[in-house]
C-alpha cells in the first residue's frame, strides 16, 4: 500500500465520535527504577507514580536501542533502527516510512509536539506535528518552558471538538552527561548520608565483549569519553552522582506534574490516554557504566506506564516483556487508527484493560558503536538476556537475570542448550525482520 493510499484509508476512520485525546511523556535517560514508585527510597517523584497510581505499570520493557535518536525513531514509526534507517545519533527516519504525527494527522487528530526532537538535529526535521516549543537545550533550560507550553496549549484546548495527541519530551535527566564530564577526579564529600549506595555490581568485567570495552577507552566520542571518566571514580563518587542523578529525575517530575495537573483540572484526563517512558536508561555506576549505549539493564530497561479511561488503575503488569515499540500500535488502537500492517510492536490495550498477557518470547534492541564494524544485538528472553556482537572477541553475553539480575556472571563461555536457543531466537529474528546485522 503506497504512504498516500495509507493516509487516505486512516483519515476515513475518522468519524463522528469522541475519540480519546491521546498524551505521550517522555523523559531522556531515565532507567525503568529510578522512579519512587519503582520503590526507589532515594527520590521522590510523585507526577510519575500518581501516573502509575491511576494507570498500569509495565515492569518489563526495553527500548529498541539504547540512544537517543535511534530509539526515538522507533518509538515514533513502531519500526527497528535497522529499518528506520537511525542507527546513530542525529539521523532523520528514512524517507517514506510514516511517523506518528503523521498517522494521526491523517487520521483527523491535532498533532503538536513540543521538547526534544533530535531526529535529525534540526528540530525542522519533525513531520506531521504542530511545533509547541523546541530546541535541544540543556534540561534546566529546557523543561520549565515545555511544561509551561504544554500546560497553556491543554487549556486552551479544553473546549475543542477535535481530539488530539500530544508529545511531552522532556530533556532531563539528560542533564547528567554534562553533569559526568565536570566531575573528572575524586573529592571529599560532607553529606555522604544522604547519598544512595553505590551499585552491588559496580565492577566492570575485564572479559566483557571487545566491541564494549571499545567504548570505554574514551577517545570514540563524548559518551565514551564519559565512560572512561566513570572509571576512575571512586564508591564515594559513584554515590555522589547518583544523588546528582535523582536531583535531575526529581526536577523533571516537577514539570511533568505541571503538564498532568493542566490535564486534569481543565478535565481533559477523563478522556485522555497518558502515556509515560524514557527513550533509554543510564547506566549509574554498574559495570562503572554511566550514561547509555550499553545493553546492560541500567541503560536498556526503561519505565513504561499507561493510564486513563479504562485502564486498570494501580496495576503492576510483570507477566509480559514489552518494548518501546509498543506505544504506536497502543496509542493506534485506542484511537481506532489504523497501524502500518509492518510494525514491530503489539498493542498493550489488552494488558492495560484487563490483565491479559502479551504473548511474545522476546524482545529485541540494536547497538552501534561508532559504525557498522561494532554493532551489536541484545534479545531478551523471559529470563534471559543474550548480547551479540559483529566483531571483536568474546563477542556473547548470556545473563540468567531471575538468578543473576545484576549482570555479574556471563553464561556464553560456558556454552549449553540455553546459548544455542537464544542463539536460534536471534537468528530467526534477523530473518523475520530483514535485518543486515551478521553475528561474529
């Protein structure tokens, strides 16, 4: 089907009913606990659990890869980095593939977008959404203007007719990639109570994949560079940044709140699906990892929360693995939008309405370090998580993560039916979807 037949046969859909306003948040660089009510002890962000308190939490979800711009190619096309063509930062989505403004401006939906585009760098590059507010700002310069922005445009439009879909993209906790490189050496710290521990699997292992200890040499580019930094930190360091880490999360929850409560005092939340993630984590000391680009799950695994009319409120869904790829057929299908017949995701209305798992056995995430020369694939099986890499030695990773979730004991060199199925999964994986990655 050609892009304009598509958008021809999705703007017929539109009818004359109500559908529901549809609020997309996200943060950048937010790992799926570090949230409080992920039951983190070490901050406070009640706009994200208040979310989660009228909604449902998805505890196991992933991002398609672990930075920026590719996977917010994919949160906004359904679509893997390999095939939207993002497979490093600052790059557009391929030419012709339809993004989510695009989908539901053609659908009869008032499309505006404000924050953090970043595909391509130029926030121009954005297609089908009305631009609210952008820039690619620090956070603390950024998000008070956005939710001011936001929280005006929802009041406003409290009396329209038209239903609308909204994306919220917040800059922090971004902020903690310049935050790492101003804090090179070691110092005496005066308020170490109030500091988080420092992560049980802080040590890095000297028998990691090849293509990751590239990455941490700190000549590749600024997030490598923040890597190496990291290595040298000591546990009072380590703990000293995450503190600084939860500031940034507990700043951007304020804004978030300012959004949520222009939501809900015009009464728009009554018709609205909200939904809430960050494009990748940060890697918080473990494995003496900071900031992303890494599979390990302080970077891959990401908060997921979807609330609103129908959504079973305060429920904790663990039985299914889920994937940023899932917002677009979600949001589609709460519209009555019709999806591309392609998308990698799976809608979670079921789950959301009334508990039902999502049968699939894995998800899947890209990595590129640099170029096509060191790339790599992570599949997330209901129990374990298995790396591969294109090049350089060592090139498997096999966490058994219901006994070792902490990532400290690769299961690869060992071999064993585990290794050998996960490596026929991602196999089959590459096959299905037409990818061009090629293991070592």
């Amino acid at each position: 089907m050609t892009r304009r037949a598509f958008f021809g046969s999705a703007a017929a859909m539109a009818q004359n009913v109500r559908r529901p306003n549809l609020l997309l948040i996200m943060t950048d660089q937010q790992s799926h606990h570090a949230w409080s009510g992920a039951g983190n002890p070490w901050l406070r962000t009640p706009a994200i659990d208040s979310l989660a308190a009228t909604g449902t939490s998805f505890t196991e979800s992933y991002c398609a890869y672990p930075v920026c711009s590719p996977s917010r190619g994919s949160i906004f096309t359904g679509r893997m980095p390999h095939e939207t063509g993002v497979r490093v930062n600052g790059k557009p989505i391929a030419a012709g593939m339809p993004t989510i403004g695009e989908l539901f401006s053609a659908a009869g939906y008032k499309t505006v977008y404000g924050g953090k585009w970043h595909l391509p760098k130029s926030f121009d590059g954005m297609t089908g959404f009305e631009k609210l507010i952008g820039g690619h700002h620090l956070g603390h310069e950024m998000d008070a203007p956005l939710a001011a922005a936001c929280s005006s445009w929802l009041r406003d439009s409290a009396r329209a007719s038209e239903p609308f879909l909204m994306v919220a993209s917040f800059m922090n906790p971004h902020d903690i990639c310049e935050w790492i490189r101003q804090h090179p050496g070691t110092h005496r710290y005066e308020r170490l109570r109030e500091f988080p521990p420092a992560p049980g699997n802080m040590a890095a292992d000297p028998n990691e994949p090849e293509a990751i200890q590239f990455h941490r040499t700190g000549g590749y580019d600024l997030m490598s560079k923040a890597v190496s930094i990291a290595s040298e930190w000591r546990r009072d360091d380590v703990r000293n940044y995450l503190h600084g880490y939860y500031r940034l999360i507990e700043d951007v929850d304020k804004q978030i709140g300012i959004v949520l409560d222009a939501l809900r005092s015009s009464g728009l939340d009554r018709n609205t699906i909200v939904a809430f993630t960050s494009d990748h984590g940060e890697g918080m000391g473990a494995h003496r990892w900071v900031q992303k680009a890494a599979f390990y799950e302080e970077s891959a695994h990401v908060p997921l929360i979807v609330a609103g009319p129908g959504v079973r409120r305060g429920a904790v869904h663990r039985e299914s693995l889920t994937s940023l790829l899932d917002i677009l057929p979600t949001l589609c299908d709460y519209a009555g939008v019709k999806s591309p017949a392609d998308l990698r995701g799976a809608s979670l209305r079921p789950a959301c309405e009334s508990g039902a798992a999502i049968e699939r056995p894995y998800v899947v995430s890209e990595l590129r370090y640099g170029d096509a020369a060191r790339e790599g694939r992570m599949l997330r099986s209901r129990r374990y998580k298995y790396v591969r890499f294109n090049s350089g030695a060592r090139p498997e990773q096999l966490f058994d993560l219901e006994l070792d979730p902490g990532e400290t004991h690769n299961l690869a060199p060992m071999g064993g039916q585990h290794l050998i199925e996960h490596r026929e999964m991602l196999s089959n994986w590459i096959s299905r979807t037409a990818d061009d990655f090629r293991p070592a």
